[in-house]
C-alpha cells in the first residue's frame, strides 16, 4: 500500500501556485493524495487537481505574463470589489470544466466564510467551478459569492489552512501547505510593470484596468523623511498574508497537522501570478525537504 495523505492547502493568492509543487514532489514520491481541503487559491489547485486537470492547469499558470494576469481582472464599480471576477471564472471554466462534485474521483472540500456571521463554510457539494469562486473572493477585491441565502468570501478570513476541513475527507495523515510565513514581504509589483504590460494593446479594456490600478496600487504620499507611503493593494496584499499567517499558526496550534510544509515566498505580492515557475519550483522544493526527513508514515 502507498503511503496516503489528505492536503490541507492555504490561501495567499499568488503564493498558493507553490500548491502545484508540493503536489508534484509527492507524485514523484509515489504518495497518493486520498483528498483534499483548498482555502482560497488553495481550493483552486484543489479543486484543478480533483478534477485530474492539474496538467492543464499547470501548463496555463507557466504561461501567464504580466499581461496575461491583467486581462483577468475586470474592474467593477466600487462597490463590494473593487474587480468582478467574470473573468476568472470563464478562466476557471475553461481549465476545470463545470463538474459537480459528485463527479470527482478524489474527495474535495472548498472553504470560504460567511459574511453575516464570519464563520467558516465547508463547500462540498452543487457546482466545483462556484465553490472555487466562493472560496476566493477576497475582501474588497473580488465581489463576494451568494450560495443559498449567504454571502461568501474568502476562506482566508475565517480558515486560512484548513486543517480540520481536510481530517473531514479521510483518516490518513495531514500535509498542511501554509503559503503566508510572517517574514517581512516587501511587494515587489510596481505600477510601472503595470504600465509596461498594458502598452500591448491585447489586453480588453487595458486603459481602464491601468486607472483602476494605479488608483489603488500607487504609492501614497511622501512622508517627512522622504519616504512615500506604500498603495493601497500593496498595503492590502502584505497585511492579508500577515494576517493569515498569524491566523493558521494559532488555528495549527489547537489541530495540529502531522505534517507541515512552508514554502519561502516572502517577497511575492498577491497579484505575482507571472511568477509561476518559480513559485511551483520552491513548493517543490519545500515538500522534497520535508519527504527527505522521514516523516511521512
């Protein structure tokens, strides 16, 4: 019998590709993945993975630029977010098809959070595709998801690794994969980069994406010592990672998975989607670590 693990994977937005990683080295490893547990971009890769479309899926991410990431992002009013997310969803589609999850092969549980009352939702029936979109909708930047009579959003907010989501799918040993350490994480996407990729002319609507971003992700005013402030996405994408980092490390303290895996990604923003090869390589890499030191039963 292979040894068998059930994944709790985190939210962190563009770290979460690291995900990817950390279920190829185990493949290699020969360890079979009885389910899996996905907050925010965690349930994404999740969900991908259960629907046997992370090949696709992985192949995609590689070859997103800049650009690509921008085309994506369709700015709403600002209202409940400050992008709708149609976007991402037609791309979800397309990678992972509409499968409800009666139909997956391997166990899946998408975690967002309910708005009205801020406690954690375990999605594990109806659409994948919605359940995905739910457990991403990122406070303020993604408009939220209605299931039922709730309004949901990011999964981050109330589990940001799902530990006890994940014990829920089988009684094998847990991989918890969290993708927000509390080092510091200077952002490192600029508006100039933004302005570089939307001069391709390709991106649908790329004028209006560019106000939209440089409203909220150029930097404030200068202060007194000649520093200026950091913009308002910035400010957003480095304190949600503090936050959830906290957050997991506090909720792993009470349930504490067998096994625990964080790949380095300090000085990745929210948005560094582009970034992709490397952040699969140091998920890789993380979980190669921990497979090298005998822990997994």
């Amino acid at each position: 019998m292979p040894t068998e693990v059930i994944l709790a994977l985190g939210g962190g937005g563009a770290r979460g590709l690291s995900h990817i990683g950390v279920i190829r080295a185990l493949e290699a490893a020969g360890v079979r993945i009885a389910g899996v547990a996905g907050t925010s971009i965690g349930a994404m890769i999740g969900g991908i993975y259960c629907a046997r479309k992370l090949d696709k899926g992985e192949e995609y991410v590689r070859s997103l630029s800049w650009t690509k990431v921008l085309a994506h992002l369709d700015p709403s009013l600002p209202r409940s977010g400050i992008f709708g997310g149609k976007r991402l969803e037609k791309t979800l589609k397309e990678l992972a098809g509409d499968l409800d999850f009666a139909d997956l092969e391997i166990p899946f549980c998408a975690v967002a959070t309910d708005l009205g009352h801020g406690g954690e939702v375990r999605i594990q029936e109806g659409s994948v595709l919605e359940a995905m979109l739910a457990s991403m909708a990122i406070p303020g930047v993604f408009t939220p998801s209605r299931l039922g009579n709730s309004w949901l959003v990011d999964g981050g907010v109330s589990n940001p690794v799902p530990v006890q989501a994940a014990r829920t799918l089988a009684g094998s040993q847990v991989v918890a994969v969290n993708v927000n350490s509390t080092e510091s994480r200077p952002s490192h996407s600029t508006i100039s980069e933004i302005k570089r990729a939307l001069e391709d002319e390709t991106v649908e609507g790329g004028q209006k994406i560019l106000k939209r971003m440089e409203r909220f992700w150029k930097r404030g005013a200068k202060q007194n010592d000649g520093k200026r402030m950091p913009g308002i996405i910035p400010i957003m994408g480095d304190s949600i990672a503090h936050l959830m980092g906290h957050l997991a490390h506090y909720q792993m303290e009470v349930d504490q998975p067998e096994i625990l895996v964080e790949p380095k990604l300090g000085r990745v923003n929210l948005f560094d989607f582009h970034k992709a090869a490397v952040l699969i390589e140091e998920g890789r890499r993380a979980m190669e670590d921990v497979l090298a030191r005998g822990v997994l039963r």
